[in-house]
C-alpha cells in the first residue's frame, strides 16, 4: 500500500514571515490545481495536512482540496514542532488547529501530522493531546535519527497502534531505508529531491508499506535565500550560526528544479490512496502493538 500526502502551509508562512507576496500565493494556487487535476486524471486521492491557520486566512485553499474529494488533516496551527512547545502550548496549539479546519469543511479532522515530524521519545505526551482532540490517525513518526530529532527507538516502520497513558492511536510513520549503515528516509520532501526516482520507486517496491509526503515549497524552480540568522532563531527555535543555516539553504534547494518533473512521474506510475482508504483496509488486529509508556 503507497500512501500519497502533502502539508499544506505555505500561503500561511508567506502572510505571516515572508512579505505577503500576492504574485506568491498566485504560483502557490497554480501548483495545486496541477496537482488536483493530476490526481482527478488518475483517479487517486491524498490526505492533505493543513496548518490551522490556513483555514483562517485562507479558507478558500482548504475547502477546494476538500470539495475535490481528498482528506484534510491537521499540521498544527501555526507550524510550530511539537518538540519545541511545553504540553500546555501544544494542547492549545492542536484545539485551535482542529476546530479551524472542522469549521472550514464541515467535517471531522481524523489524521494528524506533526511539523518536520517532531514527536519523539521526549514528547510521547503529544499522543494524549491528539487522542483528547479526536484524531484517530497519526504520520509523525521518523523511526530513526535525523537532524530534527527522529524517534530511533520506535521501532516499526510499518502502520502499527501506539498506546501511551491509557490511550492508543494509528501511527502510520515515514518509512526509511538503510544505506551506509544509517536509516535515511527517502520518499518525501528534501529527500525525495535529493535521491533519483529510479531509487525512490525501487525502495517503494521492496516495501509492502510506504508513506510519501511533498510540500508545494519543494516544487518550485526557483531557490530559497540564505535565512538571516534572526529568522532561522525565530523559526527553527535554535542556534542561527552559519555552517546551521548553509546546511538548510543545501536542504531546502537541491534537486528544486526537477522536482515537480519527477512527482508527476510517480503518481503516474503508482498506485496511490489517502490515509483513510488504506485505514479502512488494514486488519489492526494482526498489526503489531507498540506501548511507550
């Protein structure tokens, strides 16, 4: 089973940190009517995961992804990582996100997905808070380590039930592969623009599971600035030094130019569901259990 997901919070980075660029929201709006008209001819569905406060601002994007028939989930409110905020914060973070985007579309928000994946061994809590606010379904988990933390002890890169304090929920994590005896993930986001699709699809074949998650940000041609060291603090929330912020102007740009060539050719030439398809096949009983308490 290919699930195909994307995170949706662009428009509301660039009103709230980047200038309000109106020509920007234009390119932006051009990119996903291609990526829903490609999914209409293919007859696939994605989860969309949609920052809060994108049902706010711009409440127009996420009723159009959902009137197309496709899932909307939670991102967080703001785009926040979850292992940035005390439990207080990301409990009001996670409410506000919710009821944002159940009032935009008149439905209930099941999936979830953390900012850069950040629920990890220091923040288990966040399963509680997601549990306490509905959502059924989780994607963010990174089962091993990563620059932005990682969950390496998790130990399933397959959909498994995660219980912790009394609750159980779905975790559906990214899956990685293991080259130079490090796990690397290698379907979604910088990774999928860094390895070759040749590479992408022959790991996606090896593996009865796999999750691929794209950003809009990650499709456009053109490169992102060097952040200025007072933006990268107030964004990534850690030291802006510069060898920290080169190696995100690396990340953030490689493989740019290419990479809605190559999205186009995957989804054309596998088969893809949204998180609630493939939830509805799954027999969890056979799944394995992961307690973390």
């Amino acid at each position: 089973m290919n699930v195909l997901t994307f995170d949706i919070e662009e428009w509301y980075l660039e009103k709230a940190l980047k200038g309000d660029r109106k020509e920007r929201y234009a390119q932006f709006d051009a990119y996903l009517d291609e990526i829903l008209n490609l999914l209409d001819k293919t007859g696939m569905k994605a989860t969309f995961f949609c920052v809060g406060k994108m049902a706010v601002h711009f409440p127009e994007v996420i009723r159009l992804i959902s009137e197309r028939g496709h899932e909307i989930g939670c991102h967080s409110d703001v785009h926040t990582w979850l292992n940035k905020m005390t439990r207080h914060e990301a409990m009001e973070d996670t409410h506000i996100a919710v009821d944002s985007l159940e009032q935009c579309i008149g439905k209930k928000v099941l999936s979830y997905r953390a900012p850069a994946f950040s629920i990890g061994e220091n923040n288990k809590w966040a399963f509680e808070i997601l549990s306490e606010f509905g959502i059924k379904r989780d994607a963010s988990i990174y089962p091993a380590s990563r620059d932005f933390g990682g969950f390496p002890n998790f130990g399933s890169k397959e959909p498994t039930i995660v219980s912790y304090g009394g609750i159980s929920i779905k975790e559906f994590p990214i899956c990685t592969t293991s080259l130079f005896g490090k796990e690397f993930a290698y379907s979604g986001g910088g990774y999928f623009r860094f390895f070759p699709l040749w590479f992408v699809k022959r790991e996606m074949k090896k593996a009865p599971y796999s999750m691929c998650y794209f950003h809009i940000g990650d499709l456009l041609p053109e490169t992102n600035g060097l952040m200025s060291r007072k933006a990268y603090e107030d964004y990534f929330k850690e030291n802006g030094s510069l060898l920290n912020r080169y190696k995100r102007y690396f990340k953030s740009n490689f493989g740019k130019k290419n990479a809605w060539d190559k999205l186009q050719k995957l989804i054309v030439s596998v088969d893809f569901q949204n998180l609630d398809e493939v939830d509805s096949q799954i027999d969890w009983s056979k799944c394995r259990k992961i307690s973390l308490d």
